[in-house]
C-alpha cells in the first residue's frame, strides 16, 4: 500500500513486509527450498532466492527493513509550512506569469525562502513511478 500522494511503502506494509522475509529467513534456514518459500509466502522464486542469499552472506539483518526510501527532506517543519503556504498562494503570488507550479519554480522557491538547494535531478529521481 502506497501514500495517498503516491509516495513509497506506508510503515506498516513496511512493516509486514520484514515480517514476510524474517518468516522466510527460518523456512529457509529450516531447509526449505525456493520453490516452497516463494510458494509459502506468494512472492518470485526470485525474491525467495535473493533472501537466501543475503541471508546466507550477511544474516538475518540483511532482510530488516531499511526504512522509507528515497532522499530525506532536505526542509525542516517550519520550512514546509512556509513552503506549502507560498504554494497554495500560487506562482503569480511569487512572481510568475501564470498559475503552472513546475519543478524548477519550486526548487526556485525553496531556495529563495529556506536557502536550501535542490537540483532537478535530486527532484526527478525521487519522484515514485
């Protein structure tokens, strides 16, 4: 299950996701084939396969979960507040010729107002999809 905004994995998918391969971890160590565990859990003989071996390399920390992914925000509380009111105000509020909010306008915005950098590539490659 994804964030409304169709950002990444909710904590509690994340959750019971680690709890699939933990589960898998003690199929496998009990002996268990890919096949079995990846029948066993509804997942790819592939993924079955991966966390035997991460298990295999690394131990059972190699299956833990790592946490939301993609970048960290580079913004603190007070900053997005400010950010999302100079964002509903809208971009001729901030100077622009028309109402389109784009990447770059905001990445222009954050820098104006908080000082913080962000390049359109940071933008893009953590963008979900």
């Amino acid at each position: 299950m994804r964030y409304p905004d169709g950002g990444g994995l909710a904590a509690e998918e994340r959750a019971r996701r680690e709890r699939v391969r933990l589960a898998a971890a003690d199929l496998i160590k009990a002996g268990a084939s890919d096949r079995d565990v990846a029948r066993r859990f509804r997942v790819t003989r592939m993924s079955a396969n991966r966390w035997r071996r991460a298990l295999a390399s690394v131990g059972r920390q190699a299956l833990a979960s790592e946490g939301p992914g993609g970048a960290r925000c580079k913004l603190d509380a007070g900053q997005l507040r400010v950010l999302e009111t100079v964002l509903a105000a809208g971009p001729a509020v901030s100077g622009w010729s028309d109402q389109r909010w784009t990447l770059a306008r905001i990445a222009e915005i954050v820098r104006r107002r908080s000082g913080v950098e962000y390049t359109l590539e940071e933008v893009v490659a953590n963008q979900p999809g």
